[in-house]
C-alpha cells in the first residue's frame, strides 16, 4: 500500500484543502493518504478554532485516512521545527511521498535551495547572524540571506509564507536522511494572509474564513467549506457555544502576566533579549489582546512571533521544556486522532515495522517529554469554558479513542 | 497622643467591629486609634469581600483614625507570623497599647501562657513535633501541645481562634522587645465561624454576615453594620458588578493548576509533604472551588490551610519569596491607607520618630521582598474583573493616595 503523507493545521479544512487532497491523491496515486495535524494549537500561535477532535472529524470527511497529531511543542514552532516534527512522524509511519502546497510549485527548486544551503551553510549563518544584528525579524533574515545564496536567475521566493514552509520541509527530509520523496503542488488561492473572501470562487484562504466566520457567522462561509466542515463547527458552536480565539484566552493571559515573576518570564519559551520587561509593562494597560500586541510589537518581533511566546505563557511552555525538542529535533511516538477503514487497514498492514510507537491511549506516555507539552496545552486550550463543560472537554484529552469512519 | 493599636480585617467592618472599637477607646483613653488592617486576602486564605480601599472607607468611617496595610505575606498566613507582622507595624507606628478581641477576656493569662511556652520551648517543640507526626493539623496541635504545658486550673481555652491569636500578638510583643502594653476585651459574638445570624441581636460574626450578603443580598445584613457599610458595599458593587468570592477565582485557579508544573507547584508556599500530587489531582475532576477543596481535605490539611495554599497558587507566591518574612518576622515599611484629620495630626507629630518609613507612594518600593507579594496579591485580587474595570482596579494599587475623611 503506497503511503502519501501531509502536514495540516486544517483551521478549519475548506474548499483549498479538499482541492489539495484530492490532487495529491491523483498525482501521486497514494491508497493511504496521511495527514500529521497541529494540536489545539497552530504554528501561528493562535487556538485552533475548534479542538484537534472536531478537525479530525472533518479531515476524515474529506477523505484523509489516517489523522495523527503533530503535539504542541513541535506544532507552535518556527518552521524549521515544525517541519522536522511533522517529517519525523510521516517518516516513522513509512509514507513513500509527501506532498505540500507551495506557491512556487517546482520541487525541484526547493531541492536545489536546500543543497545550496547545506554547501554554503558557513556563509548563510554569518549572513542570518548580521541580518538579525541590524534588527530584522528572524524569519524575514532567514529567507533574505536564503536568498543571497540564490543565483540571480532563482525563481523562487523564499519569502512566500508556504514557500519557506515547504523549503523547510525539504530540508528535514535531507537532515533526517528520510527516503520519502517530496512533492509540491502549486497552491490555488490568491494571497495567505489575506481576508477579502473572493465573491465568485469556491476557495478562500483558511485566514479570510476565520475573520468571516467570526465576523459575519457561519452562513457567511458556507461557500468555501465542504458541507461537512459547515456541520462539524455547527455542532462545536452548539455543544460549546463558543469557538476559540485568542481574545477569548486573554483573561488568563493577563492574570498569568500580571502573576508570573520576571525571571519565571524569562524562563519561558521564545522570551528573549529582555522580552519580558516589555511584555509586564505592556499589560498592565492592555484591555484585549489586540491591543496588548499592538503595543509589544516591533520590527524584531513580529505579530507572529509574539502570538508564539502569548502561547508559550498560556500553557506555562518554558525553555528548559523546549530543549529536548531542539536537540532531538524528532517526535517521540505517532498518536493516532482518526482513521477510515483504509487507513486502519493501512496500519494493520504496518503495525510492527512502524519506526516509533503507536498511541492510541495517551495514559502511557505520562512521562514522554513531547507529551508532557501536549498535555498542558490541552489542559489550557479548554480552559476557556464554562463548567461543567470545562471539566468534560479537559476529560476527552484522555479519554477520546481514535475517532473512526465508515467508508 | 496616646495611640493605641488593633488588628483587623473588617470584611466587612460590622457592628461587633465598631464596638469593639468603641470599647477600645473608653478601655484605653487611646488619643489616636491605629488599626493595621489585612489587604486583599485575609488570614484564612479568602479574598476579601470588598478591596482594601472600599475596607479602610468603612474603618474611618467607623472611627478609626489611621488604617495601615498588613501586607499580603503577613496577612494570609498563620496566626505567628501574622501576629509578628502586625506588631512589627503597630511598635513601629509608637503605639502605646494593642487591644484584641478574644473569647477569654484576661491578658494576664495570656502573659502567663507566653511565658510557660518560653521557659519550656523544647518541651513544646518536641511535643508539637509528636502530634504533627500522628496527623494532627498544625494548628491543632500547636493548641494542643501548648494546652499540655498550662496547669490544668487554667481556663485560658487555646483551642479557640480569637484566644489562639491573642496569644500570638503577645507572644509576638515578647520576643520582639516592643514596649506595646497588650490588652483584650471578650468577644461578644456567639461563635466565630457561626453562619446564623441572631435574630434579635445586632451582632454577628463577619462569617454569618458575608453568607448572609451571598446568599440573601445586602438588605438582609441590614441591622448587623452601621449604615456606612452597607453604603460601601453598595457602592462597590454597583462600581464592580460582584463582591470577590472564592468561587468566582476558581477558573483562574484550575487554569493555574492544570498549566503548573508538579515541581513548580511545590515550589509555591505551603505546599508541603506531597500535596502537589493531591492538587494536581483533584483538580481535573472538581468543577467548582467547595467541591475541590473537598476533594483534597484531610484531617491534616484543614479547609483553612487549603485555602491558604490556594491563595498562594493563585498569587504565584513561592517557599522562596516567603523566606524573607520568615526569618525577618518584621514589616519593611508602613504603607498608610488611610487617615482622618486626627489620624493626620499623629502622623505629623510622629513623622521624625517612626520605626519603618512611611510609604503613601508605593512607586518607591519596587524593589521590597514584601511589597512585591503584596502587589502580585493586588493584581491577582483584580484578575476577576471584566474590562476596562480590571485595568481600572490595577492603577488604584499604585494611584490611590492615602484616603482622607473630614471629622
């Protein structure tokens, strides 16, 4: 059976990614398709719209066979160790390909990107090193002295939100000496970041539908999700009256800035050079989240990076938590979200060749340094609810086998 | 000016505070009446009803002269260390006598029973070490073995709440050499932790009427304060829209509890022999705060303790921070809350002699080991409040100058 895997966050999954789905199935002829998704929390630190449940719920709908986790301290991450969780998950579930969108579309760019990078590694550090001196953001950094080591006639943006992304995940495959073959598909929406629904299309960017969604209800969105994923947030909405965004979070957020020791500050995830002064000093007069970030934002540390280290304080994520991942740089088992009678088929087929092993109770791996995160980003990701919803939410982390579907 | 000091919480300030202090003034000639008051917590490990503003407002209205700030790392703690902060305060502010509320009434058994424990501290260490190693909670046995050293004549009951603090502030006057006289008057109320109140009576303890304001609204602790309270309170509340219950903490509780670490958790204070685990525990079932503090409860731990280690979860107070108080035993300053035109003219002539520095601008002690306690306290105490109030609430902390009422 040939494996084809994909890394998602599907906030939610809509039209774009059925369209990716789909092509990917098509061009790479994949009888397995896998999807690695972000926890509760995606990589632009924000909480997902709805839980990790629900998105399983509508990847399988929309024809994933297999949903794993890709946990929290992998998920909130720059790209570089977000591409290397993700890869190291697909690669111990034996996937023989990995298909990503990108704007560019040419894989074999990106693999040119790569070994220019690993050739002139020496030259692009020092770059990156007097880029970030003079100021510059990392990731704006990282992709201008990428594209220093470019020759002129390189058409390739590394700029591009999903280009970086994919160039990342290129580079994983070759640091981890992986065999599984990357793909590219060129992506089909106008612009990522983006939040003008286009009026006669069917695809808009998962950004624009979130701003929509919250704006203008869900109706508002219906042409540009797939029936099911209409349903699924219908449902959500209803057994939990609310959906998740980061203002909702900003009660806690405050009381824990408001509480938390400067060093017990310093010693949090992302918080560098002398962060935390700014960030206590900024709360103080922040009334929402918006402001709060309006206020800490600077060229340095961009809207995105900032939104990471908001959710690194939520969940209590310190450095010293982070370093097994940065020097591990690989997960440490696949926990299985949801499955399709194919892809249960597929892991039947697979079950003792698997290179890591295979959760489905999470009540063992109680002392698994990459679970302990994941833990405690569940455990902040529900805590925005009322009881006893609360404590049922808090439950379903533990309790919550693979979801299954029918075919 | 003869002032004389006491030892309040005033939450809220009713009729058996008042006379009380009106006893105190007759009983003592006191030219100045001092009272040093807890700040957002009290001693139980609870929120006050109302802040400390609205609380010194009720104090002068009553007929205090000068309302100074027990700080938080002195105020929620138990009865010795308590009482040495409050003494370190009223010495320090020159107060000729300390008169106290308790169940017994006689300060010279209280003398005695001080002085029994001096001349046979090691007897009562070893004896209190014996009872704490068969179950019995600290201040249990701490009674316990003090009441084994007292002939069996004596009446001196130690079991009592208002006699065991009573000890302590004398005991607090021995061993820190002040030249305060202490005094008691009995107490009228029936029973400290009675939840009826009396139906004929006028008096009831603060206890009774917070239930009562809980359960029936304001009208029906109508006849226990003086109508300034009950002015007070309705301005709060029409101000804030909630008094500060235990209850309405419990999410930022259980998010704190279900984010912390086990090994920060017992870093925090008072969180002794394992109870960590127990925490961490009940906390994933417990949908309210009754129901989690009676899931932990044992005969060890007692409610108040509990509640007391709650309170230092959520104010983030750590063993660490506490250090200082504990082998100082001593204030570090005298935050002035509030005066009346008496109050004031103390002040004036003191000014040149206090024993602490004064502080109306708490800007000057950032760097205090105490005023940092207290002021994580005062924001934690406002982290319930919705916004703009919440904002709002946090500058009272550093912009509300001393309150002045005109006699």
């Amino acid at each position: 059976m040939k494996a084809v895997g994909m890394v998602v966050e599907y906030n939610p999954f809509h039209n774009g990614h059925l369209y990716h789905l789909q092509q990917t199935k098509k061009e790479t002829n994949a009888e397995c398709l896998i999807a690695v998704m972000s926890s509760h929390f995606v990589q632009r630190g924000e909480p997902a719209l709805v839980s990790k449940w629900a998105r399983t719920k509508m990847a399988l709908a929309g024809g994933v066979d297999l949903v794993v986790e890709l946990p929290y301290p992998f998920a909130v991450q720059t790209a570089d160790m977000f591409a290397h969780g993700a890869i190291s998950i697909l690669d111990a579930l034996h996937c023989q390909e990995i298909c990503f969108g990108s704007e560019h579309g040419n894989i074999d760019h990106f693999l040119e990107a790569v070994h220019l990078l690993k050739q002139y590694e020496q030259e692009h550090n020092q770059r990156l090193k007097q880029l970030l001196e003079s100021g510059m953001s990392y990731a704006k950094a990282y992709a201008t002295a990428l594209g220093q080591l470019q020759n002129e006639q390189s058409t390739l943006d590394l700029s591009k939100p999903n280009n970086i992304l994919s160039f990342h995940y290129v580079k994983a495959i070759v640091e981890q000496q992986s065999n599984m073959t990357p793909k590219t598909i060129q992506r089909i929406v106008a612009h990522y970041h983006d939040s003008h629904l286009p009026n006669e299309e069917t695809i808009a960017s998962a950004t624009s539908i979130r701003h929509h969604l919250q704006t203008d209800g869900l109706q508002s969105i219906s042409s540009y999700v797939p029936p099911t994923t209409k349903e699924e947030l219908q449902r959500y909405y209803t057994v939990y009256g609310t959906f998740h965004y980061w203002e909702h979070y900003f009660p806690l957020l405050k009381y824990r800035l408001l509480t938390i020791n400067l060093e017990e500050l310093h010693q949090i995830a992302e918080v560098e050079e002398g962060l935390e002064h700014r960030l206590k000093k900024a709360i103080q007069q922040a009334k929402s989240f918006r402001e709060f970030l309006t206020c800490v934002k600077t060229k340095r540390y961009t809207w995105t990076r900032l939104q990471r280290v908001c959710t690194h304080i939520l969940t209590n994520t310190t450095k010293k938590e982070m370093n097994f991942i940065r020097a591990y740089k690989k997960a440490t088992y696949i926990r299985l979200l949801g499955m399709n009678e194919n892809g249960q088929r597929y892991l039947r087929k697979m079950k003792k060749k698997l290179k890591l092993p295979l959760i489905t109770k999470v009540a063992t791996l109680q002392n698994d340094p990459i679970y302990k995160l994941e833990q405690k980003a569940a455990q902040a990701y529900v805590s925005i609810l009322p009881e006893p919803l609360l404590t049922e939410a808090l439950q379903m982390e533990y309790a919550t086998p693979p979801l299954r579907k029918l075919t």
